[in-house]
C-alpha cells in the first residue's frame, strides 16, 4: 500500500495522509473478518491471532524499512509516513481485537 500511494498518499504535504489513516480502519476490519472466516474463529477469540498477526507484520515490515526501504518508496520521507501508517494498523488491529474480546465479556 505504501509504494502503491508514493507520494500521491504519503507524501509529507499531501491532503490525503489523513485519509489513508482513516480509510485504515474499515480496510483493517475487511481484513480481520476474511482471516475470522477462515480460521473458523469468533471475534471474542480473536486477541491471539491478532497479536501474532500484528508482530509478524511489524517485524517484517520494520526489517524492510530499516535496510530495504526502497521496496516501500524511493524516498525516506514517503518511508517514514507509510511506516507511520503501518503501525498505525498494527495497532487499530489490536485495539479491535481487544475490543470485541472486551464486548463479549462485558455480556457475560
């Protein structure tokens, strides 16, 4: 998605950074229902898969960045903002998968 945006997405005056980081979300959430169906999985059972999920992108992506940031972009500055981005997701996907263990609890 990084080298797929370039410049256009996250380049560091562009109008649509904050988009991206919005549009992570439903994007995000696509993603975790497609990887619920096929692992068979309630969401309340999700925190697990998500965290392995999570670290193994993490970890990738940061080797990548840190040595080959060029698969990511020509430029440090797209670099750092897709990175920023990457994150970002990491994140959202943990706090989701957080989230739906926390509400089916909260019902019990």
């Amino acid at each position: 998605m990084v080298r797929l945006g370039g410049e256009t997405i996250f380049g560091e005056n562009s109008p649509w950074l904050g988009l991206a980081f919005v549009l992570a979300v439903p994007l995000l959430l696509t993603s975790m229902y497609l990887t619920r169906l096929v692992t068979r999985l309630d969401w309340h059972e999700f925190v697990g898969p998500m965290g392995i999920m999570t670290f193994s992108a993490v970890f990738l992506d940061g080797l990548v960045l840190a040595w080959y940031h060029p698969l990511y972009a020509a430029s440090y500055e797209v670099a750092l903002h897709g990175a920023a981005w990457i994150l970002w997701g990491g994140g959202m996907g943990l706090f989701w998968a957080w989230f739906f263990e926390w509400r089916k609890q909260a019902k019990a």
